[in-house]
C-alpha cells in the first residue's frame, strides 16, 4: 500500500454501497409500482397521490424502522391501511409482504466498471465501505456482490450524517480533509463529508429515492469533484489528491 508523505495528503476513500458499488434503486422502483397496482383495486391512484403518501409515511417511519427494504415493506403496509380506509383485504396484504421479501432477495448486480476502479484506488489509498440500511440485508448484500475481498473495514451504519463520519474518521484517527468519500446520494454520501471538510466524488445513479434527492450541495463545491462512471474513480481521486497536496 502506497504511503502517503504530505499532511494534506488523501489518507482514506470511503465507498458507497447501494447504487454507487451495485444496483439497488431500481428494484424499490419496481416495488412501488407492484405496491400500486394493489391500491388499484381499491383506490383512484391519480386522486390519492399514492407515490407522495408512501414517501411520507417511510420518512414519518425513518426514526423507527431505518432505511432499507425491511421499514420500506413496513410502511407499505401502514400506508395501504390509511389509503383504503382500513378496507384492504388479508390477502392483498399478504402479498405486500410479499413484495417486500422480493425486494429483499433481489439479486446484486455489480455496477459496470467498479471492481476495477475500487481496486486501483485501493492499491494507492486505505479504502472503507459505509453503506446504511438494515445490517443483515447490507451484509448479505456484501458477500453477494463478489467486494467484500476489495474493503479490509466495512462500516454499516443507519444514518450518514456528520456524527456518523465523524466517528469513522476519529477511529482511523484522520482529519477530514485526507478523507474522500464516493457515492450517488450528494445527501447521505457528499454534503456531511464536504461539511466537515473532506472530499467528494459524486457518480449520479439513473433513479433516486425522493428522500435522497433533496440536498444543499451546490454543484461548484470546491471539494466536490463529479465522475459519470466508476471507471473515472480513480482519476478523480489523484485529482483530489493534488489539489489536497497544493492545499486547495
């Protein structure tokens, strides 16, 4: 592993998991839309904004059951009861439980060009993974996407925000400005890291969850650097390195 000599030198990349390292949103989306044509059978899902009352019922549920599929299927069952006026039948609950199972055996696709980018990255830099979401789905995950090799620390948190990177950061004893972070979300993965001082590499995935769309970071932020696909990783990482070198 390559040792970093400067002070401001890059001495960690942190990787998102879902959607930045494998495909995830995608079969959410689907899940939704398989949530839908259940409520069809009761409701007008035009008039009901069927789409706007689920994503509230998931953020009023967020402090309770987490991210992930597990408190998604959760407040699909919630939301159906609300919407149908408590009128939906067992059975099209029993298969809104079974969306949710689905979803949470969805097979893991790894994202075209990321296990190349992560290992270059990892052959010059200490490399983590922080992912949030339910542990037990976010471990099976890991192993089924064929990584877990590429990442000697993986963290599984349930909320990224600035006490969660800074708590990681404190237990690599590094200062945020030697710390880049890589994902979709510029919510979970880009804005807490910039705010403490580090780095970003934001790589848009083609879909993502209306909660995480909503965000402070302005697209010039001096620390964020933009990569279309994971195959510009690495480069975008050496970019960030000599701009850390020449403290900029």
């Amino acid at each position: 592993m390559k040792t970093q000599t400067s002070p401001s030198a890059i001495g960690l990349v942190g990787f998102d998991g879902d959607d930045t390292l494998w495909k995830s949103e995608d079969f959410y989306r689907q899940a939704e839309q398989d949530f839908e044509s259940i409520l069809g059978h009761y409701i007008d899902l035009h008039d009901a904004g069927t789409a706007q009352h689920l994503l509230k019922v998931e953020r009023r549920n967020l402090a309770v059951f987490g991210y992930g599929a597990k408190g998604m299927t959760l407040s699909m069952l919630e939301a159906a009861i609300e919407l149908t006026e408590e009128k939906i039948s067992a059975a099209h609950l029993r298969q809104i439980i079974e969306i949710g199972r689905r979803t949470l055996q969805h097979p893991v696709e790894v994202i075209d060009g990321v296990r190349d980018a992560v290992a270059a990255i990892a052959a010059e830099y200490p490399v983590v993974l922080i992912t949030k979401g339910d542990l037990f789905h976010q471990e099976q995950k890991i192993e089924r996407s064929g990584l877990r090799d590429l990442f000697p620390r993986i963290e599984i948190v349930s909320e990224k925000d600035n006490d969660t990177y800074a708590r990681v950061l404190a237990e690599f004893d590094l200062p945020a400005e030697r710390f880049v972070m890589v994902g979709n979300s510029l919510r979970s993965d880009i804005e807490p890291v910039l705010g403490l001082g580090g780095w970003g590499v934001y790589t848009p995935y083609a879909v993502t969850w209306a909660h995480e769309a909503e965000h402070g970071v302005s697209d010039d932020a001096p620390r964020l650097h933009h990569a279309d696909t994971a195959h510009q990783w690495p480069q975008a990482v050496q970019a960030i390195a000599a701009q850390a070198a020449q403290g900029r």
